[in-house]
C-alpha cells in the first residue's frame, strides 16, 4: 500500500481537478465548467492526493457549512482504485473538519456504489435517506451523516 499524501488545491490545479474529475466519473462528471466553479464556492475546500504533488491521482471537495459539512465529491483515477487514496482522501476531510468544529457531516452516494458505501460506512457513516432519481441516469442516491 502507498503512502498518499493529500493536499489544498488551488486555483492553479483547476484544470488537474477537472481531469481527474472527468476521469473518475465519466458520463457522470460535472464538467469542467462545474469543476472549476468549486474554486469559487463559499466554504468549498478542494484537496488533491497521489504519491506526490507533481502527480495527483484523485481529489475531494467539501463544504464548510459551520457546525455542519457537506462532503461533495471524492473521486479516484482509475489505475489508483482500491489503493488506499479515497479513505486517505475521506480522513483528511473529516480531519479538516474537526478542526473546523463540524459537529456531523452529510453526503449523497449512488445507491449503487457498493465500494463508496462501504467506505463510507467504514468511517462511521451510517443511511439516513435516499434521494430518488438523483443522478441525471435516474438513479437513487443514498444519503449519510457521520457524527463528529
């Protein structure tokens, strides 16, 4: 297993984010347009991680709403999947956030995504709702909170 390193993003990374971006999701990525509008975001912290600076293989974005977070997006390349780096990314998030003083944190998974489930979960997620027909494709997306 790597040992991953995650860092803040910043304006510069704005087209790195969007490819990796692009890369992870595919059909389902936010564009580059959305991607880069993230920079700009009250409260939205961008990080990347990979085995070093020069060499970001994923990213993950969340929102400071004060005693509470949203956790956007987490989104791995993939030739580094199942490596360590999206609970690398998560646990930097939820360290960030802490720090911050979030009491709970909140996200929207694919109900499908058995992989992000199951990350999720591992770090004290648990279901709280579903969002029916969520993604463009129609798929219900699963929400969780995580206490603090």
């Amino acid at each position: 297993m790597t040992d991953w390193r995650v860092w803040n993003a910043t304006r510069g990374d704005a087209e790195t984010l969007a490819a990796l971006e692009a890369a992870a999701f595919g059909a389902r990525s936010w564009g580059a347009i959305g991607v880069k509008a993230s920079f700009e975001a009250p409260g939205v912290f961008v990080l990347l991680g990979g085995e070093s600076e020069n060499a970001p293989s994923g990213f993950a974005l969340w929102r400071d709403l004060g005693e509470e977070a949203e956790l956007l997006t987490i989104g791995v390349a993939p030739a580094a999947r199942k490596s360590g780096l999206g609970r690398a990314l998560l646990a930097a998030i939820l360290d960030a956030a802490r720090v911050a003083g979030v009491e709970k944190i909140y996200l929207e998974v694919d109900a499908r995504n058995q992989t992000g489930l199951a990350l999720y979960e591992s770090a004290g997620f648990r279901p709280i709702g579903v969002r029916k027909r969520y993604y463009r494709d129609g798929g219900d997306a699963t929400v969780m909170s995580c206490s603090l």
